[in-house]
C-alpha cells in the first residue's frame, strides 16, 4: 500500500440542496437538532448552525483519558499474537499511558519490537512525535492531521487480509475500526481511555423531555455510549417509551454509524446512519435529509412550507411558537381532513397538557402570525383543517 498523499483530500459537510427553488433560507433554518457527544460544545455544531439549524449541544457521556487496565492488557496481547501490518496513534497522551502500562506488564520491548515492523500513521505531529520518543522514524501522516484521513486513505485502498492496532482514544472512532472489519481488515482496538456517565443526569432528562414534546427535530448520536446512557436515563425516568415513540414518529435520529445505532434498532427504531462512518459524512447525511421533512403547501400564489420550528411563507421565515407548531404540524399531517379541537389534542405529543381553549388560542395566534395567508381553514362546528394540496 502506498504512503498517505502530501495533502489529504476531505469532503466538507457542506450545504445540501434543500429543494427550496434557489430559496435564501439556509436549509436547516427552522429546525432544531440535538448533539449527544462526549463534548460540551463539540466541533460537529458549527457545520448545523452553518446550515441554518439551532444546536442543542448534550454532553451524553463523560471520556477520562484513564483507561481500563484489564481490557488495554489483553488488546495488548492481542497485538503481539501476530505480526502487525499497520500501526494508527491518534493521541500522544493515550500512546504513551500504553506503553508505560506495557512497561508494568515487562511487554514493552516486544511491543516495540513489533511496532518496528509496521507501517506508523500518525494523526498529527504531536503523534508523530511520541512514535520517535521510542526510536521509531519512518512515520507518515496527513495533511488534515486528524484520525478520519487517516482512514479514509486506508479505506480508499484494499485492507482485506491486513492486521491493523489502533490507538482507540474516543468512541466515536470504534464505527471507522468496524468498518475496516467490513472490508476484510484484521482490526485490534487498543482502547486508552474510558466513559462514564454525564455528571449532571438533568442533561439527559431535559434532552429525553424535548425529544417527547418534539422541541426537537433531529438527534445525532456519535457513540454507542451516548446512545445507551440516553435510553437508561429514560428507564429511570421511566419515560423510555415515550422517547422511543419521538424517535419513530417525528423526530429524526441520526447516527455516526451502526454501533452507535444498535440499541436504537433493537428497540424498532430506523435511524438514519453515516455511510461509513465518517463526522463529515454524518453531519452531510443529517443536513440532506431533515429538510425533507418539510410540509410544502401551494395556496394560491403563495409557497408555504412548514418546518420543524418555523413556517416559510414566500421565503420569509415565520418562528412559531411550540403548542401552535405542535397545532399545524398535527394539522398537517393529515392535510385536507376536518379535525376537531378534541382530534387534534389526541394526535397532539403533548395533547395532554393542552385543552381546547389553548388549541383555539394556537390557531389564532398561527393565523396572527401568518398574516393572513389562509393555511388554516375553520369548518363551522367540526373543526379545523390545513389547506387542500399539501405536499
């Protein structure tokens, strides 16, 4: 296999066509995506809010650079149980927490020895560094300096029969290990770090909360971790079955890959996923799919289109508040048909917390926002319906 490129090439997860007719309205504007990463204020956000979206950013799990001594022991077995064919260190701090627990366990020397023999990609030059801290010096890295090029040129070559260690030093890189599994790799996942759960619980209920009373559109989940400590978090609040039900009906969940999408599947839920497994990839996915959710409506001369949080009428943006949304969208998923005050409270998430005075006052104060445009018409003594010829 040849050495990575001078300079990497990466895809940008950029703006998707949103199917707007060349609207100036950035295609995520409207609608609120939720983040569950290990991150308080994780780098994935900028390229949502780019896209338009408000970003909901949940630290899902905690990751202390203190790994667990039994499983780094037997990835390190692992390793030395065959010849090593390529050798990925994405963290200086991780990579030498290995060794000197290597140097506890009298592997150290053999360790070496072994990584002697492979071929050394280093996510950054801080990377680089730690490998020639031990006397290693052909090292190659990308451009980008980041894990993902480093995979991405792995993957852009056979990998089938290959023996390939990874320095694990985040979750999230455990989807890239099981896709080089897929094409025929041969993959030890040497993990330096471990999770924990968040230290505030309250963050996970909020989140779980929203996601219920569909304040949010979209989720993206990096990690198996962050996916699980959603759901138990749920179980505890006993509140599981209602975030389920958000996840199959309104609220889009997205992600990074199929680990991280499992106990979500097992569960009944379709999440959309990466296809490989990539940030980039990921985000790309979510930014192209959300704005499909939209309900387009042709009302004369008018082009309104309802999104997550938001109404566009003629390309201009319409912020709703959330029981009128809930209101319209409730409407607008059966458009044409007659609902009653009492249908919709039923069809409604939080129909519960609502009753007919307060969805009269939502359909006044949606017709006060709309200025006129008549999305909503009233049928004398049966209710209410969207206008005919939703799309």
């Amino acid at each position: 296999m040849p050495p990575p490129p001078a300079h990497a090439q990466r895809s940008a997860a950029g703006h998707a066509p949103d199917g707007s007719g060349g609207s100036a309205i950035a295609p995520l504007t409207g609608y609120t995506v939720a983040l569950a990463t290990e991150q308080r204020r994780p780098a994935l956000a900028a390229p949502l809010e780019e896209a338009g979206a408000k970003v909901v950013a949940v630290q899902a799990l905690r990751v202390v650079a203190q790994p667990d001594e039994d499983e780094l022991r037997t990835a390190t077995e692992q390793c030395l149980a065959a010849p090593i064919d390529e050798l990925i260190v994405t963290s200086p701090f991780g990579f030498r927490s290995w060794l000197n627990s290597a140097q506890r366990w009298h592997l150290a020397d053999r360790l070496i020895t072994a990584f002697g023999h492979a071929r050394l990609l280093a996510r950054d030059g801080a990377a680089a560094d730690s490998l020639r801290e031990i006397g290693l010096r052909e090292i190659w890295s990308t451009a980008a300096a980041s894990t993902d090029d480093l995979m991405r040129y792995l993957l852009a070559h056979p990998v089938a029969g290959q023996r390939i260690v990874v320095q694990v030093d985040t979750p999230s890189l455990r989807e890239l290990c099981q896709t080089l599994r897929r094409q025929g790799a041969d993959v030890v996942e040497v993990p330096t770090y471990s999770t924990a759960v968040p230290t505030h619980a309250e963050h996970l209920r909020r989140l779980a909360d929203q996601l219920i009373r569909r304040q949010i559109d979209a989720i993206a989940l990096t990690s198996p971790e962050a996916t699980e400590n959603l759901l138990e978090q749920a179980d505890r609040d006993q509140r599981r079955p209602e975030v389920l039900n958000a996840l199959c009906d309104e609220v889009t969940a997205v992600c990074l890959g199929p680990l991280t999408a499992a106990a979500l599947t097992a569960q009944g839920v379709r999440p959309l996923t990466g296809p490989i497994g990539y940030a980039d990839d990921f985000l790309a996915t979510l930014i192209a799919v959300l704005p499909s959710n939209a309900v387009r409506v042709a009302l004369g001369p008018h082009q309104v289109e309802i999104r997550g949080q938001a109404v566009i009428v003629d390309d201009r943006l319409i912020p709703v508040q959330p029981v009128p949304i809930a209101v319209l969208r409730t409407l607008a998923r059966s458009p044409g048909r007659v609902m009653s005050c009492a249908d919709i409270r039923r069809n409604m998430p939080t129909g519960a917390a609502v009753d007919d005075h307060a969805i009269e006052m939502a359909i006044s104060r949606l017709r006060r926002a709309l200025n006129g445009t008549p999305l909503i018409h009233t049928v004398m003594r049966r209710g209410y319906r969207l206008a005919i010829g939703a799309g």
